[in-house]
C-alpha cells in the first residue's frame, strides 16, 4: 500500500524533500527530475510541482537543507573544541576531514557539484556558499578572521583533492597544509 494522499497527507513535502535528498546524494543534479522524486517520494507527478515548480527551487531547497544539517554538525564540532591551541586545532580539523571523507563522502561530492553547478547558475550560488560560510563562521570563533577564510579555502582543497584522489590522504597530508597555515612557525 502507498503512503497517504490528499489533504490528510501533512507529510508529502518532507517525503518530497528527502526523497530528493536521497536522488542528490545517489546520482548527483544530473539525476534529479520531478518524476524521479516523485517515483522516490512515492506522491503523484503533481505533487513535486505543488511545491517546487521548478527543478531549481527543489533543489535550491534540498541544498539548503542539507547545508543547514552540515552547519548544525559543524557547530556542534565548533563548540565541543572550547578554548585550543593552533596546533590543536591543525589536529582537530584533520579528525574532521578524516571523518568527512570516511562517514559523508556523498554529502561532499554533492557539495562541490553544488560548487560547480552555481558556476553557471547564478540562482544556485547562495545555496551553495553556505558551506563555506559555515565553516568561516565556526573557524572565526577559534582563530582571526583572516586565517578562517584561509582555513575554510584549504578544508575545500584538502577534501577536493582527497575525493578525485585514487587513495585517501595520509594523516601528514591533511595536517601539513594545515600546520603550514596555522603553525608556520613550529
């Protein structure tokens, strides 16, 4: 049997929404379709264009979502490190990256064909900044804004690098970029 329909179906736009999720992280924008959600979502054709009318506007949604849970974890990371040493925190964003590749590799694939896309689709490049400027907002609070910045854009390289890597970085290969930046002078 379906899942409910009609006016009694107050959970149709949260099936929408992470059924379109679930089609993002699988087979990325080029996979994503009004009806391939619709089919996931198991609602009628009718029902994705209720609510998105356009692909853009669904996926606009579903990134700002998925950034918006990638903030919250990246605060909550933020938090838990209280007050630490650069060389600590060269560590600590090592973990991270380490973390990322091994539990949320499909969330960072999704994230940089996010990056791309807003290239040439200007409507795209909020949605697809907020990564970055989550992690300039948690990176300020343990260091000055400039080296932040800095951190944020060498997070991108590492975690670029390492996905199109045939092999994951070693351990000196995230945290030297990163003692580079943080402890030039250790």
């Amino acid at each position: 049997m379906g899942a409910k329909r009609g006016p009694a179906d107050p959970g149709r736009r949260e099936r929408i929404m992470a059924a379109t999720e679930r089609i993002l992280l699988e087979h990325g924008i080029a996979g994503l379709s009004h009806r391939a959600v619709a089919r996931e979502a198991d609602v009628p054709l009718g029902s994705t264009t209720y609510y998105f009318a356009t692909l853009d506007e669904l996926l606009d949604a579903a990134t700002r979502r998925l950034s918006e849970r990638y903030a919250r974890r990246l605060r909550t990371w933020g938090a838990e490190l209280g007050q630490i040493t650069r060389a600590g925190l060269v560590e600590a964003l090592a973990d991270l990256v380490e973390t990322l590749l091994r539990d949320d590799r499909a969330a960072l694939v999704l994230s940089f064909e996010l990056s791309a896309a807003a290239m040439r689709r200007p409507e795209l490049r909020d949605s697809a900044l907020l990564y970055a400027e989550t992690e300039r907002q948690v990176l300020g609070a343990h260091t000055d804004e400039r080296t932040a910045r800095a951190l944020s854009r060498v997070l991108d390289g590492l975690l670029l690098h390492s996905l199109a890597a045939a092999t994951p970085p070693t351990r000196s290969d995230i945290t030297g970029p990163l003692a580079a930046l943080l402890t030039p002078d250790d």
